[in-house]
C-alpha cells in the first residue's frame, strides 16, 4: 500500500479477533490517517463500538438502515476511503467477498469503493484450509484484493494453526509501506 493512505475504513466482522481492531485503529491514527470504523451486526457481538468510536474519534457506522446516517453510508464511506481494511475478515465475510455481496453496509462498501481493499483473515484452522474458504480467496484475489495473513500461530481454540490474525503492527506497518 502507500504512503499517501490517509483516510481509511476498517471492516470489522464477527471474528473472537475483532477485539484487536481498536489497536489497529489506534496504529493508523498514529501515523497521521483518519479512520472510520464500520462493523457487522455480528461484530458487534466481539468488540464494543464505544472503544472504536473513541479510539478513530468518529461514530461507528453500523447498518444501512442506521437512523444517523442521513446519507447513503455505503457509498459515500466508499468515495471517502483512500483504503478499506477489512480486519479481522471471517470465513463467512470472504465467502461474501468472493459473491459480490450486498446485503450489509460493509459488503454493499466494498462492492461500491473504487480503491485498494486489503482483506485480513481470522479464522480456525480447518475452516481456513476449506476447499471453498481457498476458492473464495483465490476469487478475491482476482478481484486485485490484496490477502494480508492469516498466520500460523495460537488459535482461540487454544490449538495451533494457520488462521491467526496478523498482529495489529504488522498490518498497520503493511498499509504504509
Ligand atoms: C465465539 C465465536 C467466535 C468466532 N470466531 C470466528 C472467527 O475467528 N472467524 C470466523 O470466520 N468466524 C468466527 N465465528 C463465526 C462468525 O461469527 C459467524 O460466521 C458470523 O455469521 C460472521 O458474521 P459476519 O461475517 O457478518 O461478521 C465465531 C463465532 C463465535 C460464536
């Protein structure tokens, strides 16, 4: 990615991992971007806006029929972003991915943005080594999205695997440079 990213959205979808993206936001704040964060109804089960609204200093955007968002979320976020960072990505987000999805403000975004999407996967290790999870990647690379992880390393089931999140640095430190 490049130096000249400054205002990214970050996805964030239902994965247990989603309780790092506050330190992803934090991460992209300190090198100078403005993030807005937009978030599934499933993740919001896994990380509480209230961090991320007060970490990226702005509401999260959560739905598309969200009564605060006046304007058309989905496109105007899409217009807005220099980048959109979708962190952590589950199974089942890149499954959507790989459709052409629409039905959530996050998949109607991404479908809509005309800039650089990078996708960071978090997942269990046999969901991650699906036949249909490699298809859907290999789709979304074809998209030009770029694939960032996962890694091998401790799983939230406690056994180790491929499927881990990269580490909030590691991904701020791969949109700047
Ligand atoms: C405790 C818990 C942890 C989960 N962690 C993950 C995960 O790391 N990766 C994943 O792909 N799905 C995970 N799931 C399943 C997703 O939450 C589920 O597929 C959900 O529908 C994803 O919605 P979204 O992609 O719209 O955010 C988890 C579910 C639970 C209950």
């Amino acid at each position: 990615m490049a130096k000249s990213v400054r205002r990214v959205v970050l996805g964030v979808t239902g994965s247990i991992a989603a309780y790092k993206a506050p330190l992803i936001v934090r991460g992209l704040v300190k090198k100078g971007a403005e993030v807005r964060c937009v978030l599934t109804p499933s993740a919001e089960r896994f990380v509480a806006t209230l961090s991320l609204a007060t970490v990226s200093k702005h509401p999260v955007a959560l739905g598309m029929d969200d009564s605060a968002l006046w304007e058309m979320a989905h496109l105007s976020l899409a217009s807005w972003a220099d980048l959109v960072l979708i962190a952590p990505a589950t199974a089942d987000f890149v499954a959507r991915l790989a459709q052409g999805r629409a039905q959530g403000l996050l998949d109607a975004l991404v479908l809509s943005t005309k800039s650089p999407v990078v996708v960071c996967p978090a997942m269990d290790a046999e969901m991650w080594e699906h036949p249909a999870t490699k298809a859907n990647i290999s789709r979304i690379k074809e998209f030009g999205y770029c694939v960032l992880g996962p890694e091998k390393g401790e799983l939230a089931s406690g056994k180790i695997g491929r499927g881990r999140l990269v580490e909030p640095d590691e991904i701020v430190r791969s949109v700047f440079t």
